[in-house]
C-alpha cells in the first residue's frame, strides 16, 4: 500500500470518528469516541513523524547532499 493510499485511509478513519463523536447520544458515548479520535490521531502523527524522520535519515552509503560515501 502507499503513502498515498495509507494517508486517504486515515483520513477516512478520522472523518468517521469524528463523526461518532459529534452524534453520540450519550455524554459516555461522547467520551469513549472522542478517547478514540485521539488515540487514533496520536498513532496516525506517530506513524508520519517516523516516516518523516526515516526519509531524513541520511544513508549507511551517502550524505544529506546525495553524495556516495565509498
């Protein structure tokens, strides 16, 4: 799956959570959604802060320039 696809995904996750939280017919309902939402917000950042640090990670074979190191 790509990025592209895992972010659409997640948005979609989020958008259906939020939306069981705004129509919770409960105060216990609202709060066990909104837990949810965050959560899943939580796991969705810590996923894109790995990816963006892996991405700037520089190699075991080249520098930050794109420079080989041999």
């Amino acid at each position: 799956m790509d990025n592209y696809s895992q972010a659409l995904r997640a948005l979609k996750r989020q958008k259906l959570a939020v939306e069981r939280t705004l129509g919770a017919r409960s105060n216990e309902e609202c709060v066990v959604a909104s837990r949810w939402v965050g959560a899943w917000q939580k796991l969705v950042q810590a996923r894109l802060d790995r990816n963006l640090a892996a991405q700037a990670a520089p190699s075991r074979y080249g520098d930050r320039a794109g420079r080989l190191l041999h």
